[in-house]
C-alpha cells in the first residue's frame, strides 16, 4: 500500500459512482487529478437493490477504468461483488468491499489472499466491533493493507440517505492502527452536504475521503444527486488541507 | 417444493444452531420429527462475526446433516456463505441465505440457478422493498421457490438480540404470494422468548416457524442461550396449530 | 383500579384517537361495549406534533367523555398533556401518559399523587430500563396503579407507523407485577394490520389491548387510517379470547 | 437574545452538568470565560431517568447559578422541567427544553410565551419536522428566540451514548433563520471525543457549541465522563476558530 499512497497524507480518493463511457471517466480521473486526489474511484460491478437497476458495465467498466489509470496515473479503486470476478481485478490497485458485502466472509478471505489493499466499508447496521472483525478476515489471511471507511448507517433520520456517524472516526484511532476515512456521498446522498460534511470528517481526524464526482451530475446513470462537480471537489480538496491544520492534526 | 412440503401446511422448521456430530444431529432429527417438525435445520457452513470463532464442521457438516435426513426422513434446510461451496449442496433440500448475506447479489444469483429452493432471511437492516428485492434476484432466475424469513432487525433495543417484526408477516402477505416464516429464535436470542413469540407469529399469520433446538442447549457450541429443548419444542408445536385455528386462520 | 376491572381478564380499551362531538362518542362508546369492551378511550387533549393542527376539544371533551360514561357505563381513559389540566380529570378513571411524555417527570409525578390508575405508554425511543424507571416515578408516589402499554417503537422501518416490539410483552412479564398491554393501533399505524397485531399480542401474553375504533374512520379528524369499525373490533374480540385459551394463557 | 449574544459569532456556552456548590460553580464560571466562553450552563433540575437519582440542587441551584453569573459576568442557560418552576427562572437568561421534553407541548408553550430566549434540545428519536415543528410552538407564542441544538439521536450504536447526527446542521441551514448548535458532550458521551466532534460540528456549519467542563470530572455528581476540563476546553476554543476559518465560514 505504501507505494499507492503516503501515510502521512490525508488519502483524497474521487470519481463517479460508476464508470459510464472512457470519455466520462478519463475525463473526471484528469479533472480530479488536477483537483488534488491521489486515487480514482469508480464502478464497474454494481450491487443494485434491484435485479432490474443497471449493474454497471463490468468487465468493460474494469477496462476503462484502467485506460483512466494510464490516461491520469492515478491508482484506482472499484468495488468487487463476487469471488468469480477476482481474475478481472488484477490490475486494479485497492479493492472494494460494499458495505452490503462487509459480511461477506468468503468475499473477505478470498480478496484477504490477494495480498492487494482492501477498502472496506462499513455495514449499513454494523456495530464497531463487527466492522473491526470484518477486516480481522482480511487481516488473518496475512494482508495488512485494510483501509476502513465510514459511509453511514441506517437509523430512523429519513432526511438523508444514511446517517453519518464521525464518531468512530477519534473511536477507530484509538483501536486500530489502519487508516480510517469517510464517504459523505453515501453518507448522506445528497450533493449540497457533501462539503460540510467533508470538511466535519477531516476535522474529526479522518485519514481520507471518498467523495463521487461527476463531470455532468444530472446525467449520472447512478448517484448522480449525491455527486459533486470537479470545481467543487477543488474548492472543497483546499479547504480540507487548511481545516486539518486548523485542527492541529498537521 | 410441492414434494417438500405441501404449502398449506404450516412449515415447521426445527434443529441446531450448528451441527456438532452424528450423535447430536441425528438425535436432534429424530426429536424433532417425532414434535412435528417437517424440515430439520442445522448449520455446515457457521458465518461468524470473528474469524476465530467457530466456523462450523462446513463439508463435514453437509455429511451429517445428510446423514440425519436419511435417519428421520426429514428433508433438510441448510446455510451457504459462498458460490464455491454450491456444489456441496447438491442433495440439501432448501438452501438458506442468512441475513449477512441478504444482498450478496451474486451469491443470490447462483443459487437461483440451481431451482432448488431457496430460504432467504432478511438483512439486519432491510427495509421491506429491500427485502422483496433480494428475492427478485433468486425469481429473476426462474426460480419460483423462495420462502421469506423473518428474522428481527437491529433497532436500539438491547435486551433482546434483535427486535423481531412481526407486522411485516401481515404486510407481505398483501404484497407477495411467497411463503413467509418467522425465527423467533434469532428473532429474540433468548429461549424463554421463543414459545410466546413463536405463538405470535402463528397468530399474525405466518406460513411457517424455523426454531432452534439442541437436546443440550447448555452444551451448544453456538447460541445455545437461544435454544429450546425438543420437549419444549413439542409443546409449543401442538399450541402453534390450536392458536392458528382460533385466530382463524385454518 | 380493582374496581374498575377485574385483574384476571383481559383488559380490552377501545374508541376513537379524539373525542369529536356527542353523537360520535356516545355511539361508539355504546358500539364498543356491545363488542365487549372494559374501558372507553378518546383523546380530550391532543398532544399534536404541529401547533397547527387540531389540538383536541380539550375541556369539552373531557365533558362529552364523561357523558359517553354516563351513558354506556364504561370507565373512561384519556390523555393528559400537562399539569395545569389535572382539576378536569376529576371524574376520569384512567389517566393516560402518552409517548412524547413517558419522561415528563413532572407531569408523572402529579398524576402519580392523585393516587388514580395511570395508563403509561412506552416512549418512541425508550428502552425497557426507562420505560419501568418511568414508572417507577409514579410508584414511588405511593400510587401503585399503572398500566403499561407498548405501542411501537421508531426504527429505519418506514412501511408502518412505528415498529410494535411484542417481545417487550414475554419481557416484562419476568421483571414486573405491573399489567402490559399494547396498542397495536399506534403501533402499526395501519387499520387492516390492526387485527393479526393484536391476536399476536395476546398469543405473546399481553394482558389486555387498546384499540383506536371509529364509526367512520374516513372522516375522523385524527388518525382515521389506523381505525376499525366496530364490527371489525367485535370479531377481533371474539378471536383474542380463543388465542389465548390456545395459547395456554387461559 | 441580540443583548446576550451577537449572533455574528460563535456561541460558546460552557459549564458542568449540574450546580453542585457556590464553590464549583463560581469556579467554573470564571475558568471557562477566562477560556472564551460567552455563556454558562449548569443544571438545576435534572431531569433523570431514575426517580431514586440526584435530582439536581432546584431552587438552590438557580440561586448559585445567579451568584455565577454576578460573579463571571457571564448570561446563563439552565434546563425548565415542568411550568410550576418559570418564577423561578426570572433571572435566568436562555431557558433550556431538553431532549425528553423536545414535546412536551404545554411547557413549550409557556416557555414560549415568557419572550425569553429558549434553547431547545433535539429528542432522542426526533425527526427534522418534529424538532422544527416543536420549535415552532414557542415560535407561535410570538417569541422568535429560539436555539436548536443537536445532541445526538438513539440508535443501534452502543459504542457512544448517543450518535451525533451532524448533518442536519447543514440542512436545518437551508431550512430555517434559528441559530443551530451542537452538544458533543451528551453527542458522545466521552470527554475524549468531545473534542474532535466540537470541531467536526464547527466544521459543518455549526453556530455554536455546548460542551460540559468540570474542573474535577472524577468528582462530577452528573455525567463526569463526559467532562472535559478547564485547560482542555481553552485549547478546543481556539482550534474552534482556526478551524471555521480554514472552512470558509468566516
């Protein structure tokens, strides 16, 4: 993970929820590159609620996604559904796993013996400890490089999507050594929250951010209403810098 | 499913947590047949919230379980956590998908694929649309045979394990033609709470009852606190019936 | 409150959410007894969420309670919202302390010192330890009449009104002498699940019911879609004695 | 309120749970204003879950509160439980509603029509609507001033006391003029969280804080575990203000 990323800086991961056209995510990987981010995210396998819903562009998705690497030179990370894709993943440099999948334990074991890094989200009802052990079946196959995510959990705030709870992230520092960041897109899906809530994170101690980004929110086959422009995300990656100053983190 | 069980029959499901060895579960198998149970449960494949508790005796497992059908005549019903273990499965009589896995949409897929039937327990935190969802993606395959499962969802309250939801049993039964079976014994974590909230399952109108039985409870090597002894079984079998006649059900 | 109701049967309560005029609180009154009702219900002081919306005929429908007492013989219950309405519970049998004001201490401790049986509904977020310590505050006034009622609990769920957590019944029968009924009404928030929640209450061991009836539901000025008719409530009452004589209860 | 408090700024209301002694108080008072706080808090009626708890120092406790305030200079802010105690809140400058009184209707409304500034706690499973439309009711007594403050919500978490639900202040930001402040004492439950929430809270958007200081926490009658002291409460007000700074807020 050390050659992804350096420690001892705050990880700005950015991209759109799924990978739509190379045009749509080599553009964003160059905008967000520019913006400051050190990763680029993005969909390929989509767990949708529904069987009906789009479920991404897959093994395409992969494939554009790394032309958005070699275009950016950006590291990418996307989101594995099932132990059958693994194959297609091994030029991908962090997995993901969904948090309707962080109790998945054979998905976990199985993306543990990669040896590659694993960015695990937390269950939408997943207690600390739970979300802990989850990566405890990444970490017992011998691979260290876990990052953890906060993204919200479920409660009965109908107001947006998910409740984000930052408390776990000054909780986390003092239980685990693996870096710990946050997802305010998911967190609360709504694209006007994204920035305070960013911002909150970062001053919380987070270690990073997974924020989604999109070139044309409007027209984002998913997510688009919890997406942020590149000009945001570059207004708001500076102003994370000075808040984790100002909070006397760095 | 019609040769398993004739669907207007109320469904008991009995047996343990987990299957230990020929002796627990082929007694087991044979205590609850004798109570009236129609299906005998028991867990092969355990997935455990730590990697270091136990995992179940997995193929082993199956073996046993296998054993114990041919013993007491009972079909049986039992947990897959993972598409590689599909083939292991090949004489089980329903395949269960646990809450953890309730959006493990590839898992959902293959065992759709296999048209044998399929008891798909709600997640922790599903919502009911979630829920009806999941299973869309086991009858998308064309595969009829889901039975829904009620398990209890996470809520604030912590003295029981979780808050099971009974409302939902009337409320699907306006929204699906599909099965619907109550476990109270996840549903409360407690034994003493299994006969009165099985019996109030019965009466808001379930289609079936999956509870967990151990000759020993104390012994269990897993949730024996949630355990009722098969003579126990035995009595609240014979209430379940009388309750469902008086609340004019049958 | 022995003389108000007979301890070993069960307590059925049941009448609108709001008291509207004396033609609609006498006839239900009258329908409700003919059902076999013990108590009449109807909302005199509405604790309503927007200071907008119908607050509740207040005085005069505390009078028009009484005269539905007067003539249907039943004993009454309603609700009151603060201190300062005491003088005008003069005459009522039942005091009610609904959700919002389970931990309004003040106000449970005044109507603990009026020494009248207290009808104490369970909080939307409270756990079992407040609910009984709510209690407790009008016990410890040296008034041992209270009457717990579970009336659902707010969860993620958002396909029902709250979510009625019936293991709070099996529960509380094991820590308290006190009666533990539910209002399923409430709880559901949806007149066709009031039926099937009810007949599992009283499978699970509640001790009695309060159930919202309206002769026209369609027109009632608070809560019509939670309300049955009084045919509806007559046949529930009929089943609830013949659940729990199967159920063991009786 | 405009006397109290320029609303232009940050407001910091700071103090133990509750008045213990002129000694504790006075001494408190001063330590937090020489740290930068512009307001004191401190209980007199507490409102607790046990009848057999500390109730707090009543009467006498406003009474030391007042000695504070003469002392420090500083306005002072203490929590109404029930309408019989207003006379006794004459002197006091901010009357507080607390979380299990966010609907307690009767007593909104007096306080309401007293024109004194009112802060107003969130309940524990209030929703946006709910808390406004309770604002609302003091609102509709003609007083416009009033403070909202989050303070957490209940919810499946069991890791901190409550779970600080920090984006609503971005989204009560888009819906109302009120002022909105976060607790991140009774938000956490930890005084060592207390810290890298306060900031998360001012990073979003907050307009104020109130946090609980003790000058012995260990010592504390009320919630010591969630204290944070003199010297650290310093440190955080100044991190406080870098921190809006760096986030664009002022």
């Amino acid at each position: 993970m050390d050659t992804l990323w350096d420690k001892k800086e705050f990880l700005m991961i950015a991209g759109p929820c799924s990978v739509e056209s190379e045009e749509q995510i080599v553009g964003i990987a160059r905008a967000v590159k520019a913006a400051g981010a050190h990763m680029l995210r993005g969909g390929a396998f989509k767990p949708r609620t529904s069987p009906y819903d789009f479920q991404g562009l897959k093994e395409e998705g992969i494939r554009l996604l790394l032309e958005a690497k070699r275009e950016s030179g950006l590291p990418v990370v996307t989101e594995i559904t099932g132990v059958r894709e693994l194959d297609l993943f091994e030029d991908v440099d962090v997995i993901q796993i969904g948090s309707r999948n962080m109790q998945n334990y054979e998905l976990l074991k199985e993306v543990g013996r990669t040896g590659k890094p694993v960015l695990l989200k937390r269950g939408m009802a997943a207690t600390l400890r739970e979300f802990l052990l989850s990566a405890e079946y990444i970490l017992a196959e011998g691979n260290p490089h876990v990052i953890l995510c906060e993204r919200g959990i479920r409660t009965f705030d109908d107001y947006t999507r998910n409740t984000l709870d930052l408390a776990v992230i000054p909780l986390l520092r003092g239980m685990t050594d693996l870096p710990v960041i946050a997802d305010p897109s998911h967190g609360t899906g709504i694209a006007s929250l994204v920035p305070p809530m960013a911002l909150a994170a970062a001053a919380a101690g987070a270690d990073g951010l997974m924020i989604e980004v999109h070139n044309h929110p409007e027209q984002a086959l998913t997510d688009g209403e919890q997406a942020v422009t590149p000009e945001e995300y570059a207004a708001l990656a500076q102003k994370v810098q000075a808040v984790r100053k100002a909070a006397g983190i760095i």
